[in-house]
C-alpha cells in the first residue's frame, strides 16, 4: 500500500463520503417508505427514520386525544410522565392497536426489511459495475462512473456500523442487548437467534468492502481513501444526525 496521503484527493474524498453518509441515510429510509407505500400506509420521513400508519390514523379522534394529552411531555423519558397520563395514554393505545394495528400478516416486518433491502441492493450494484468495470480500472485508471460506483458499493458498510454500534454500546453501557437496528427486528420476525441477521449482513458488509479497497481500488490512493472513510463517515453521521437533519427533517 501506499503509505503517502494526497491532501487533494483526501479533501475530495470527504466531501464525497459526507454526502453519501446523507444519501445513504435518506436511502435506507425510502427503502422503508416504498414498501409501506405499497401497503397503502401514510409514511412520513424524519432525519434518521420514518414513520407509517394506516390511512386515517392520523385523524382518527383517539390519536388526536393521545397528541393533547402528551403534548407537554414531549422529550421527557416515558418512565417520568405522570401515572394518570401514562395510564390514559395506554388505554388509548390498546384501542388504536385493536382498531388499526390488529393485523396478523407480516407487513410490519416487511416495511423493516425494506430499508436494508435498499441499502443491500444499492451496494449491490455498485459492486456489479466495479466487477464489469475491473479490467478498464486497472488499465486506464478510476473514472467518475468508477468512483460513482465505489461510493455505492459501501453502502453495504451500513451492516457493519450497525453491528459494531451495537456491540460497543452493549460494552461501554451494558443492557443486555448486543445488537439492534432494523437487522434486529428482521431476526425477531423470522423467529431466529437475534444475532443471525445483525452478523450475517455485516459479515458480508466487511468482506464486499475489503474486496473493493483492496481488490478494486487502485494502491497509490488505497490509504487517502481509507482516511477519509473515516474522517467523512463520521462526519457525515455527527453533521447529519446530530445538526443538519434534525433541522431539515425533524
């Protein structure tokens, strides 16, 4: 590898991995909403996640009653609220679940696969152009189609974040819980151990991305771009999640 690093490129690559921490983020997210849409749910997008009800539930009498009587316990934890309050708003819950939400299909966990879907799906593709295009890289050089479909291909990265957020968050401050996120949920509605989606996913994240770095990616940049993966991803992550989205996309 390359051990040197150039400033331009570095600065370039940044900026690129921000962006597509945002794209990828919002990505993810319509893959949940094209499913739910399907289903004829009402979605509505925030920054980090969306959400889908019925149609009608947002009009319905019981929600707007829940809305007036939560309204001032907003960002207060649940467990703080005042027991007469959180009494009612069970009531009220049991009977939108009984009224909307009864339902024994598995749309729920349809919606739920559809953001990795997406995400999978994307990388995908940006792996099968870089499989197409290897020959032409390693004789002319990476073209903007090329990095394009570099960027695509670590979406698969998201499965390894999740998996190694998850983790680390169980030993820094432990409850019980080594994984999480949407490869969570998938295992819980598949009935399996709840580890087998978070770390089959990831596990085929890491390999995907150590064939594109090391494989795909030509060496004299090999170390920029590691570099700026992780100055741009985290960036990316803290600017959108934390200041930017929660403005844009609250």
């Amino acid at each position: 590898m390359n051990l040197t690093i150039n400033i331009k490129s570095l600065l370039i690559l940044i900026i690129g991995f921000i962006s597509f921490t945002v794209i990828g983020t919002i990505s993810h997210e319509y893959g949940h909403i094209i499913v739910a849409k399907s289903f004829d749910y009402e979605t509505k997008l925030h920054y980090g996640s969306m959400n889908y009800y019925p149609k009608g539930y947002l009009e319905d009498k019981d929600v707007i009653a829940i809305k007036s009587l939560t309204k001032d316990f907003v960002g207060i934890e649940y467990d703080s609220w005042p027991k007469d309050v959180k009494e009612k708003t069970e009531e009220y819950n049991k009977i939108l679940q009984k009224r909307y939400w009864n339902d024994s299909s598995n749309k729920g966990l349809l919606v739920t696969i559809g953001g990795p879907l997406q995400t999978m799906l994307t990388g995908t593709l940006g792996l099968l152009i870089l499989l197409w295009r290897r020959v032409l890289i390693s004789k002319n050089g990476m073209k903007p189609l090329d990095w394009l479909a570099i960027f695509l291909s670590l979406f698969w990265l998201r499965e390894v974040f999740n998996l190694v957020t998850s983790i680390g968050g169980e030993l820094i401050s432990p409850n019980g819980n080594w994984f999480g996120g949407d490869e969570l949920h998938i295992s819980q509605g598949l009935n399996l151990w709840n580890g087998t989606i978070p770390i089959m996913l990831a596990t085929i994240g890491f390999a995907i991305s150590l064939y594109v770095i090391f494989r795909i990616l030509p060496k004299k940049i090999r170390l920029t771009f590691i570099l700026s993966g992780f100055i741009g991803g985290i960036t990316g992550f803290i600017l959108w999640m934390n200041i930017i989205g929660p403005k844009i996309l609250p």
